[in-house]
C-alpha cells in the first residue's frame, strides 16, 4: 500500500475543543481533513489565520485541514464522519448529514450523553436516524481525553468500539500516531455509557472540592462513581472489564480530578452557592454533565437501579436542593458491606 493509498478523507462535524482537537490529530497522520463549524466566523477564522478563533486558539491548525461551513462539502467523498458536536444536537446533525454522506461512510461518534426524551445512546439515536443498515459501521470514540493535551501532543490512549470489528480496527489503524495509541473494543453499550455517566459524577466530584472537602472526599465519590456507573451499564448488557478500562475508570479518573475538566468546574461552582444559570452562562462549550445527569437519573429510575450519586446530583440541578445537603445524603446513606 502506497502513502497516498493510506491517507483518508475525514470529515469532522463540530469545531468545538474536541472537535479541533481530533481535526489536528487525524491531520498529523496526513490524511485530508474537512473541519465543519456551526459558526461562519470560526471557519472563515480558521482559513485566515490557521487558528480557531474560539477553542484551543492558542493551537497553529496543520494546513491540510480545510475549515468549511458547507456540511456538503465537509461530507463529500468522505471516509470517515468524526460526529463532534453535543449530545442534544446530534439527532439533528444525523439528519442533515443524511442527504450528503456516502453509502460506504463510516460514522465516529465522539459525543458522550445521552439524549433527554428518548433516553437513547448516541449510536442509537445515530441508527434511529439512519436506519438499521448502519449499525455495523458506527465506532463510538470514547476514553480520558482532555482536547488541550491532544492538541498539544500530550501522550493519550482511548477506545473505539464497534459492533463490526474490521469498522474499529480501521479507526484503529487509520487515526492512531505515535501520540495517540486507540485500543479496540465490542462493547458498544460499555464504551457509550461509561464516557457519559463519568461527567454526572465528575460534577459531583467537583461539589465536594466546592464545598472544601479535600481529596479523602473525592476519592469516595470516584470509587462509588465506577460502581454506580458499573450497575447501570452492566443492566443494560455492558461487560464489567469494559468499566475497569479506559472508558469507564480511566475516563472517570481523568473527568474527576482534572483542571481542564467542565463537568468538575461546573460541580466546584455549584459547591461554592452559584446558581447553575450564571455558571452556564460564562461558558462558550457545553458541560455534557448538566442535560446528561437529567437523562440518566430517568432512565436509571426506570430499570430501577440504585444510583445515589446521580440522585444526588439530579436534585442540586434539578430541584434546587442546597450543595451541602446533597454532599451530606450521599455521606450519610446506611451503612452497608462494600
């Protein structure tokens, strides 16, 4: 196989932090990268300056990414479609990239949530859209993996699962560097609900560190966070070794105790009394935590499974219950062999 004979197409819809920062990983591999953005500016920015205006601009964009507002020409001829955008718009986004994608496209998922209303994952709400013929060539892209340091070239490993194993080996083989090292995996149902319910803790994480509590705190809700999002996984059919990998502890790790993390600010802001509205209003991206917790803690109601954490949660969000006494209901639950 030549050089040319290995380079892809690759479509990336969002220009977000993420999104710009898989655009720069698939382009270090030399493949033809077609950044999509929302937002006219951010692409007309990005071809002026070769920098995103807004996400991660402190980042030179290699040239072979081509900065468009065009979803059809983002789409045309491509190999691979990067879904980057978040979770509430990715039914949308599945729709209007129906009439431009190519039949033999595979989709990459790399949104982590869950949708409100339907309670569905997002290759389930992808399939929904699209029909059952696509199942087998969606990869959910998922692990610990703040967009900074993939941008930066910080050393990073993260899972691609498919139900269709030649369709994750090719994510595998095409978009891993010597940077970013992709491990495959079947567990579709693991990957996708561990990389979302991980930022419904990550909140909660950040709560207590609001509220003063030190790392002693943290680390009970990390180690009662993986087994919270082990139960829930596992009733829906996900493996247990899928929780304890990358996407499930490793991803659960880095959302909890990591700066970059917006989830975690979120729930440090919330420890400290600000209301949710002025928090959310000072940021440019979404908190994927703050619409997933709502999801979660419904859909973990109705399989009726135990998850104090994201009740907990739902209740300072949703309900307006004060940081300290939903910090203190999950303390003071009854005491019980581990």
């Amino acid at each position: 196989m030549t050089d040319q004979d290995a380079r892809k197409r690759i479509a990336v819809i969002g220009a977000g932090s993420w999104g710009t920062a898989l655009a720069v990983s698939a382009a270090r591999n030399r493949h033809e990268v077609r950044l999509w953005a929302r937002e006219a500016e951010v692409a007309l920015g990005i071809e002026r300056t070769r920098r995103n205006p807004y996400y991660l601009s402190e980042f030179d964009l290699p040239e072979n990414i081509i900065a468009t507002a065009s979803l059809e020409e983002a789409l045309a001829g491509a190999d691979f479609v990067l879904v980057v955008v978040p979770s509430h718009a990715v039914r949308e986004m599945a729709g209007r990239m129906r009439d431009y994608l190519g039949p033999g496209a595979l989709i990459v998922g790399a949104t982590k949530g869950v949708e409100n209303g339907t309670l569905m994952r997002m290759s389930e709400v992808i399939e929904d859209v699209f029909g059952e013929q696509l199942r087998p060539r969606f990869v959910a892209l998922s692990g610990p993996s703040f967009a900074r340091e993939v941008a930066k070239g910080d050393p990073t490993a993260i899972v691609a699962a498919s139900l269709d194993r030649e369709s994750s080996e090719m994510v595998q083989r095409d978009l891993s560097s010597n940077v970013l090292r992709i491990y495959t995996n079947d567990d579709v149902v693991g990957v996708e609900l561990g990389g979302a319910v991980k930022n419904v803790v990550a909140i909660a994480s950040g709560v207590v560190r609001g509220l003063g509590f030190g790392t002693n705190s943290v680390a009970a809700i990390v180690t009662r966070g993986l087994a919270e999002i082990t139960r829930f996984a596992m009733a829906q059919g996900a493996r247990a070794e899928t929780m304890s990998g990358l996407a499930g502890l490793g991803d659960l790790v880095l959302t909890c105790t990591g700066d970059l993390s917006r989830n975690r600010y979120v729930g440090i802001e919330l420890g400290r009394g600000r209301k949710l509205d002025d928090i959310l209003s000072e940021m440019r991206e979404v908190a994927e935590g703050v619409k997933t917790t709502r999801a979660i803690y419904e859909l973990g109601r109705r399989l009726n499974i135990d998850m104090p954490i994201t009740e907990s949660t739902y209740a300072l969000i949703y309900e307006g219950k004060p940081a300290l006494e939903a910090a203190g209901e999950l303390m003071g639950r009854p005491l019980k062999h581990e």
